[in-house]
C-alpha cells in the first residue's frame, strides 16, 4: 500500500476512533480504471448495494435497478392497504 493511504488511514483512524475493516470493505470499478493494482488488498466489484441502494459501474442500470426495486416495493405496499377490509374509521384517519 503507498505511502499516502497508510497516511490517510492513520489520520482518520486516530481522529474518529474507527477502524477500516478490509475484510468487509468492497471498490467499486468505475470506468477505465485499472484492476491490477489494488488497493489495500481489497477486492474490486462491478456492482456494491450500501443500505439497500445498488451502486453499479454503470450508471443506467443503477439508476434502473433501484428504481424498479422502489416502484415495486411501493406498488405492494399500496395494494396491500388497498386490499385491507377497514372499519368507516379506520379509512378516515
């Protein structure tokens, strides 16, 4: 690992009191970047879902992907209350 990253995760490490676990961490590869040289031994991925929202290296199926997973998570959800037999009260509030 160069120089300036040992550096860097030095700093943040002794500024936040957080550690950089590699074993869990993931890179994601953007564009033309070069996959050979590794950093901090950790392993490159075309696509990285962070707190149920994907990141791919392509923009548009990102962007596809998400939305559709949205769309039908609220269409579910919307047929679900919608199919709900509620009391005269219940439908007001």
């Amino acid at each position: 690992m160069p120089r300036s990253y040992k550096k860097f995760l030095h700093m943040h490490e002794s500024v936040t009191g957080a550690t950089v676990k590699r074993q869990k961490s993931r890179a994601l590869e953007l564009g033309d970047w070069a996959m050979k040289t590794q950093l901090m031994d950790i392993p490159y991925q075309t696509d990285v879902k962070i707190i149920e929202v994907k990141f791919t290296n392509k923009v548009k199926f990102a962007a596809n992907e998400n939305w559709s997973t949205v769309t039908s998570r609220l269409r579910a959800l919307a047929q679900d209350t919608y199919h709900r037999s509620l009391s005269l009260d219940r439908r007001i509030c």
